[in-house]
C-alpha cells in the first residue's frame, strides 16, 4: 500500500481510499466486499476544487478520520472551513460528514460529492482499468438515496446510497448547496449498504441474499496476552509490545468468516482477503502462542477445500491443500481458475506442518481425529503426486493455462532464475519445499507413533533421512556456502543466492556444519539490507531492490530465517535480523510493517523504501510482526549488530 493510502477492514468487508478519505477514479481504491467493489468513486470537492488534506487515517480497526479544509477560493478565504469526515465499517458503511466555518464571514459552499460504482472483480484490478463482463445499470434517484446495480447472467449486486440530508442527484454525483454562517456546522450523514448474492467459496451459490460478516471477537487468551502488552515497564518491552498491538490489532481486521462458519485470517488488502493455503498457515504457525484457534480454523477450512480429483484445468489432485479459494464474480460465472485454484507446492507440506504444530500445543485430540483423514490425504498427496519424475524430491509444473508459473511462496513469473539471469524451466524443485517435506515426514511420523502406529511411523523417519541426505548431495553449493534456489527439469542446480535456503534452516532439513556456513552467507551484505533478509542477493542478475520477488524484503521471510538461525544456536545472527525489522516498523506508518518493502541499502537517517503495491494490512507481515517480538522478548537485550 502506497504511504498516502488508507484502508479500514471489518472482515471481508474493506475499503481503501487516499489520505482525503477519496475514492479515486482508475486506482485500485474502492468500498469491498469479498471479491467485489462496491463503490469505485467516492470524491469530495468544494465549489468545484479538491479540498486540502490536513491529516488523519484510521482510528481502530473499522474505524478512521479525515481532516481537511478549503482551499482560496471566491468569497472564501483558504482555510476558513473544517471539514471532517468520520467512517465506520462493520456490515455496512457509514460516514458522517462536518463543514465548520471559522471564516469571519458567512460561506456561500457546493459540497459536489461524485458516486459510481463497477462492480469489479478485485482480480481485475491488478490490469487497470477493469473490462467489465456486462452492462452497469445506475437505477433512477429518488430524493433521498442513489442506487447502482450490476447484473450479468445470476450474478447481481446492488449498492445502495442513503443521505440524512436532501441534496440535488445527477447521474455523476449528489450536490448540496448551503450557506454557512461563522461558526456554523452543517452535518450530514452517508450510509452504504452492499448486496450480493450470498456464496460459498468458490462460486457455488448458497442463496440471493447480502452477505453479512460478524465482527471478530478475540479470544480470552489473545486478550489476556494484550493486556500483558500494556503493563510493561521495561523501554525495550513497551516497544516491542507497542509493535506486537498495532499487528495483533491488524491480525483482527483481516478476520473473515466463511459460509462455513470458521474465522479465518484473510491474506491482506485489497487484492487477498480470502481464504488462501500458505498464507492462511504460516500465519496461523505465526501466531499459535496468541490464539490456538486461528490455526484449527485454518485447518478445518483448507480440509473443506482439500483435493479430491485430479483436475489439470485447476492443477487440483487429490489430498492437494488449494492455492487460493475466491468468490468473486469470474468464479461466480464459472472461471473455475478464479474459483478455487490448487497451484502451490508448498501448502501441503505446510498444512501438516501446523497440525503436527497445533497438536502438540494443545493436545486438541478431537481434531486430531477429525482432520486426520485430511492429514493422511496430504501426506499422500506428497508421495503419489508430488513427487512428478521419481527422484524423491517434490516438483511443480503448471498445468492449469492459466495457473501459475512458478508454485512457491515466490510465485512470480520471473522469480525462479538462475545467478546469471536464466530463467529455470520445470518440473522446478524448490528448496524449501523439500524442507518443508522432511519437517512434515518426521511430524507425521511421531504422530504415527502417538498412534501406536509403529511400522508406518519407522517408514516415514527412514524416507525423512533419506531425503535429508539426497537434498545434502543435490542442493547444496560449496563455493557459495548455501542450499540452490532449486533443481531445474535437467536435475541442474538453479544457483541464486536467495532467502529460500533460510527456511531450510527453519524446517531443520540442513546439516549442522551446513547451517553454520548458511547463516554466515545470508549474514553478507549483499543478502542483509540492514532493514532484513533480501529475496535475492545483490550480486544476482535479476536482483533489483524492487522487484517483487527479486531482491525486496519480506518481513515473514525475513522471521522464518531469523528462527532457522535459532534453531542451529546461531542467535546473534538471529537477533540482528530480528531488531532490523523492528527498527523498520518503528519507520513505518503506525509502526506497521507491509507485505514487502524495498531491499536498498540501509543508510543513516533514511527510512526504509516502499513497495508501492504492497498489501497493507497483510497477514503475513503482522504475524511475521508478532512473532518477531515474541523471540526479541525472550532474549534478554537488543545487542548492537
């Protein structure tokens, strides 16, 4: 999110504006519900100009603020009148509006505040414009409200605007024109209600009806652990406990519930608040110490969605954790690639991951036996169609015309190249997937164990050392001291120095004399920005400090090093990842951190660069944001680096 941006969330409802409060025309800026934008112009202007923006922004979660005040003109001298503007989200939006005159003389003023609404799908967003896939029929204006509906076949969706004040309706915008004595307030109040038909993920229709969001309420346990935020007395507690709220509290926002009833965390605004499968978990793995029951939701909404066929069209196969689930109005209209999609390698590793992890945290056996099934049905996955030519190692090659190119957490067509630029060609075997397999196996096996499944639990430790020791033989590069990205289609290490090898470090597939020398390569300045882990080393032909996967910083990367380093006893190295990406929140606004952000060089008095589209909030980032200051809280000082 660009720095002037604002958005406020209340589940899958959410809106995003500049620092006026505005909509513009042609950005990504809307009022959402799901996969939908409902408003796609909210623009204010006085006596036909814009008004200057004085500051404000969010309040709490669902809630923000706008100040701003006229600029010179005719009969009204530049900052004569306050104008505020307080929004609140929850089913619906609200927003009430305030004109003050502090002029000495009466205002003669034309508040003009321009309304439409496309309806577009957020995945059409990211090609603006939008190309809508049928008609917008705006519906006559009665006196009191606007209305903007949108059909195309059995998909509708309606927005409708109500004013507390009589104004004058075009088909462009609504005008109220008044006079403002000196010290006059006129107020009026704006109200928004979404319509559209109520659907289960994935486009497959419950029933005509708005869909309607509880707002999130914390668990006893989340709130015990905000309240010991507040307490402490220590400089260095209170700081990372200021940080750790305000990404707790974001966590909050990006809450959704699902047709099926489970809270979820959405993956971040505005393009991801949805049900995703890495996402959803490393998020949940991120967060098991303030609420257990984000991961068991999680756990019980991606078995719902768990494949059943084997469907090239959506690179779904059985046992399979899906990619993403949407509901918007492409997967309404049968785009099943828009729908649920299962092109990821990683998340069904990663799945059995948090639930080996959920369980030994809570001993939850009722789940255990509930969503065993699923955990059988993933490890399977693993073996019988993960592994695409045999060799032991699990690989992706899109199937799907559509799909995506490359599978891992690093999806981004060009992200998986060689040093000098190449770009690998599948199947493409990353290398933190197979770490995240032999952490899945030796889970499972101990799980087995538990179970008195004993030959099946020896089977699964045996093929765990097994691939600990041919992933040694094949990924690793002595010259440059750390794991390859990958293995290509030929076998051939794709050999960029990237952050992938700090989650071997994380899943614990690395060897100790290995790791050491890991943490020492990704300790260099050309992998540590000073602000935490790059993507991509400098040295590498496709770094760029912007580039999405390419040399950027990704706060929850950054972290699952940071932990890898832990694990192996490194925990200076750790501690300097950590504190930078404290000190970058500290430079963020309200001490937030995004999705990414640039990987330049750090230098004094300079704040870290932005990412212009990152998503803030993200789910990733806050997780990665509160986990962070549980390790530095553990650690008894912030060493200097």
């Amino acid at each position: 999110m660009e720095r002037n941006e604002v958005a406020v969330v209340a589940g899958r409802s959410f809106m995003l504006t500049d620092g006026l409060g505005d909509i513009e025309p042609g950005t990504r800026h809307g009022l959402f519900e799901g996969d939908t934008r409902f408003l796609s112009c909210l623009r204010f202007t006085l006596n036909g100009v814009r008004p200057a923006e004085l500051g404000g922004g969010p309040s709490t979660m669902g809630r923000a603020r706008f100040y701003a005040t006229n600029p010179d003109i005719p009969g009204v001298p530049a900052g004569s009148v306050l104008i505020e503007r307080e929004r609140v989200l929850d089913v619906h939006l609200t927003e009430r509006i305030a004109l003050t005159n502090y002029g000495e003389h009466a205002a003669r003023l034309r508040l003009r505040i321009e309304l439409a609404a496309d309806f577009a799908d957020v995945l059409e967003l990211r090609s603006l414009p939008p190309t809508k896939l049928g008609p917008t029929d705006i519906a006559p204006p009665p006196r009191w409200h606007r209305a903007f509906g949108y059909r195309q076949g059995d998909f509708a969706c309606e927005t409708h605007v109500q004013w507390s004040r009589l104004g004058r309706h075009e088909i462009a915008g609504t005008e109220f024109d008044l006079v403002l004595p000196p010290r006059e307030t006129w107020r009026c109040r704006m109200r928004v209600q979404m319509s559209r038909p109520a659907a289960e993920l994935g486009g497959a229709i419950a029933a005509t009806a708005p869909t309607i969001f509880a707002p999130f309420q914390p668990s006893a346990s989340a709130e015990r652990e905000r309240g010991r935020a507040v307490l402490s007395d220590d400089a260095l507690e209170a700081l990372l406990n200021m940080i750790k709220t305000r990404a707790w509290a974001d966590l909050q926002s990006l809450i959704i519930q699902l047709p099926t009833g489970e809270r979820i965390v959405g993956a971040g605004l505005p393009y991801f608040m949805t049900l995703f499968g890495r996402d959803s978990l490393l998020t949940a793995f991120q967060t098991l110490a303030l609420d257990p029951q984000l991961a068991a939701n999680a756990l019980v909404a991606l078995a719902g969605h768990q494949g059943v066929s084997d469907d090239p069209e959506i690179d779904e196969e059985p046992g399979k954790i899906p990619h993403e689930v949407r509901d918007g109005e492409l997967a309404f209209q049968g785009n099943r690639r828009h729908g649920r999609y299962y092109g990821t390698a990683d998340a069904t590793p990663l799945y059995l991951i948090l639930f080996s992890e959920y369980l030994a945290r809570t001993k939850d056996s009722a789940l255990a036996e509930q969503l065993w099934p699923s955990a059988e049905a993933a490890l399977n996955w693993i073996d019988a169609y993960g592994d695409l030519d045999g060799d032991g190692f699990v690989e992706y090659q899109r199937r799907a015309f559509n799909g995506l190119d490359n599978q891992g957490w690093k999806d981004s067509w060009d992200s998986i190249a060689f040093a000098d630029g190449r770009l690998a060609q599948g199947p493409i075997a990353l290398c933190e997937v197979q770490a995240y397999v032999y952490d899945a196996k030796l889970r499972m096996s101990a799980l087995y164990e538990q179970r008195g499944e004993l030959e099946r639990a020896a089977q699964l430790r045996a093929a765990a050392e097994q691939l600990r020791q041919r992933f040694d033989a094949a990924f690793w590069m002595p010259e440059q001291g750390t794991y390859a990205l990958a293995l290509d289609g030929l076998k051939q290490q794709v050999d960029a120095v990237a952050s992938n090898a700090g989650h071997c470090l994380w899943s614990g597939i690395a060897l100790p004399d290995r790791a050491a020398r890991v943490v020492e390569r990704l300790s260099r300045p050309d992998s540590f920005s000073g602000w935490g882990l790059r993507t991509l080393a400098t040295g590498m032909a496709r770094y760029n400090p912007i580039g999405y996967h390419n040399g950027t910083v990704w706060p929850h990367d950054t972290v699952i090093a940071a932990e890898g380093f832990l694990r192996y006893g490194h925990a200076a190295a750790a501690r300097r990842l950590l504190v930078a990406l404290v000190e970058a929140a500290v430079q963020m606004p309200q001490h937030r951190l995004p999705e990414l952000f640039a990987g330049s060089p750090r230098r004094p008095d300079e704040a870290p660069l932005t990412y212009p589209d990152a998503n803030v909030p993200q789910a990733w980032a806050a997780s990665a944001t509160t986990r962070a200051c549980e390790l530095l809280g553990r650690m008894s000082a912030l060493r200097p680096r």
